[in-house]
C-alpha cells in the first residue's frame, strides 16, 4: 500500500503571512537611521570591509570547491 505524502507544517517565517514578512522585514532596515550606520559615514571602512569578506569566500571556494572547473583538467 503506497501511503500518500504528507505536507510538512510549516515552522518560523515560512508560517507567517508574505505581508507580515514584508512588514518585519521593512522594520528591520529602518531600526538604524542611516547617519548612525557605520558605513554610510567611512567610505574607506566599507570599501576594506568588502575587500575583506571578498578575500574570505575567495579562501572558502577554493577549499571547498563544488563542481570541477576548467582549471582542473589537464588538455
């Protein structure tokens, strides 16, 4: 006997109404005013902080990598 599958309940924000998501979304981007953001007054500061988080993931693909790349194979 196949048994028909059950949908699972959802948990969290996959619960909660696409409106009210939207709406404690909206008040998450509004809890800082943007004079008080560190990187809205340091250009400089956001520009490392880029440079920075780039450097990191660059690190984390290359020891993880997912698919093999051209650079793999030998020709």
């Amino acid at each position: 006997m196949i048994r028909p599958k059950r949908q699972k309940a959802k948990r969290g924000f996959a619960a909660v109404s696409p409106e009210k998501r939207r709406d404690i979304a909206r008040k998450g981007g509004q809890a800082v005013k943007p004079e008080n953001r560190a990187f809205a007054k340091d250009k400089e500061l956001a520009a490392e902080a880029g440079r920075k988080g780039g450097a990191i993931a660059g690190q984390a693909a290359e020891a993880y990598p997912r698919w093999p790349c051209a650079r793999d194979f030998d020709p």
